[in-house]
C-alpha cells in the first residue's frame, strides 16, 4: 500500500546544482521514482553524463544550463521543463557553494559574504520563485529547499555566510509555505547534517575536522548520500501531501544535542595554514 504514495510516474522535477554531489543522487531518485527530471548547473558535461544515465535505463531527462543567481537562466529553466514534460511539479532548489572557505568572520570579506549569500540564499529563493509561478498557475506542486545543519544555532568555524544563508533558508520555507498554501504549493527544506560532496570533500580530508565533526554527531558518523533520500522523495510526493513549512533535518542527531565544544588549537592552527592572506588568522589582543 506504501509504494504508490512515494511514486512519481508523470511528474516532472527539476534539480538546480545537479552537476555533482548531492544534486546527482536527487535526479537519480526521482527519475528511479518515475519522474521527468530536468538537470540544471552550470557546467553541462558532467551532467549531461547523468542525464545519459538515466536516460539509458528508460528514464526521462534533460540538461540546462543554469546559474541560480541568475533569474533569466532559471526562468528559462523552468520553460524548458514545461517544454519538454509539460508541466513543472517538483523543484528541487539544491545549488550551493562555500566561497568562504574557513575564513574567521572578523577577516571575512564582504564580497564573500555577499557572494555566499547570493547563491545559498537568493539562488534558493530564485529557484523557489520562479517554479512557484507556474505551480500556483496549474493546481500546486512540491518545493523542495536544502538548508543544513550549519543554520541551526552557531557552530565554531563554520563559515558566517552559509550559516546565515541556510538558517534563513529553513525561514523562508516556512514563509513561503503560509503564503502559498491555499494554491497547494507546499514548501519544505532538508537539513542535511554532514555528508561527503564537492562542497566538503577538503574538510573532511583533514582528520581532525574529520573527527571533531564525527564526535558533535550522536551517532558518530558521517551520513552516506543515501540516507538523504528518503527525505527527498517523503516531501516530493503525496505521502507528504499534508507536510509544508517543515525542515526535515537528516543530521545523525546533530541539531539535537546541546552545546557547543570548544575548538582545539590545533584545529585553528590548520585553518590558519589552508587560508590565503591570513584570513584564517584570529584577531585577539597581542601577546
């Protein structure tokens, strides 16, 4: 009885940051769950490899190009969904970035700032936006956000502006979520914890940011790609029809735990060695 409510034969999704990581193994669940799915990054190639993946095993899928901060690209996006599949009922707002790297908020430059912003945030709410337009005009859909653990509460040396960035993503979902429920829209975030991608990769090739994120963790470990998906098609489909404004967090008990450890020298010391220009350098008094 459970299996039809996770099925999306017929619907058509889109996958904003489907080149690599994450966004990879979203268009593969929801293409393996029936839908159409349009990938869209900026970079083509590699995900036109995927698109040819799915493609290969009877699934449907397209490539766009498509920077997220640029709203005329993401419109386009969203035409070319309707285009190809006719029709536009899931969008999965997944492009992310850390241009900060581990830079200490008080060397942080506002251009870097900005530029998280812009993409973590604005590209979401962009992406959000323009699929929510077609949505409200054609009986409703699924608005799917990634927030993450950084943006709940404060964490040593995770960068200012994606935590800012993805605390007022989990927001936003519950905005947008009062604002179009009465068209049946519903908006919701996963909050994913840690997981190996792109995005972490040199992180957590460092041992000791690798084991200090591992021990903050309850169940004291990485989350495998996977254990993400289930999230994923839960708030796609009708068995989370009565589910809006909710931030799913999939962090291996994360978010739970109270308090903060404090951050070891040496920890310091190595972000000091990874930063360019000392921007990983705290200011404190002279010694």
């Amino acid at each position: 009885m459970s299996a039809p409510m996770f099925d999306l034969t017929g619907k058509t999704a889109i996958v904003t940051g489907a080149s690599a990581g994450l966004g990879v193994a979203f268009a593969h669940t929801l293409a393996d769950a029936g839908a159409n799915v349009v990938l869209a990054a900026r970079r083509v190639e590699p995900m036109q490899v995927v698109a040819d993946e799915i493609n290969g095993r009877g699934g449907k899928a397209i490539v766009q190009a498509c920077d997220v901060t640029d709203a005329a690209q993401v419109d386009a996006t969203v035409a070319a969904a309707v285009e190809a599949f006719g029709g536009l009922d899931i969008m999965v707002a997944n492009a992310g970035s850390v241009p900060e790297g581990l830079s200490v908020p008080e060397k942080l430059p506002a251009d870097l700032f900005r530029q998280s912003v812009d993409i973590n945030l604005t590209g979401t709410f962009v992406s959000a936006a323009a699929a929510a337009r077609h949505m409200l005009a054609h009986g409703g859909g699924s608005i799917i956000m990634l927030s993450s653990v950084a943006g709940f509460g404060g964490h040593h040396n995770i960068p200012i502006g994606y935590a800012a960035s993805k605390a007022a993503t989990t927001h936003m979902a519950k905005y947008l979520a009062v604002v179009w429920a009465d068209r049946g829209v519903r908006v919701n975030a996963i909050g994913p914890g840690w997981f190996p991608s792109e995005m972490t990769d040199q992180a957590l090739a460092v041992p000791p940011f690798r084991q200090r994120i591992e021990d903050q963790t309850p169940m004291g470990r990485l989350g495998k790609p996977s254990e993400l998906l289930g999230a994923l098609l839960l708030l796609a489909s009708d068995a989370g029809s009565y589910i809006t404004g909710q931030t799913l967090m999939v962090d291996g008990g994360m978010s739970a735990a109270v308090g903060a450890s404090q951050y070891p020298d040496d920890l310091h010391g190595l972000a000091e060695q990874i930063m360019p220009h000392g921007l990983g350098v705290r200011i404190g008094p002279a010694s």
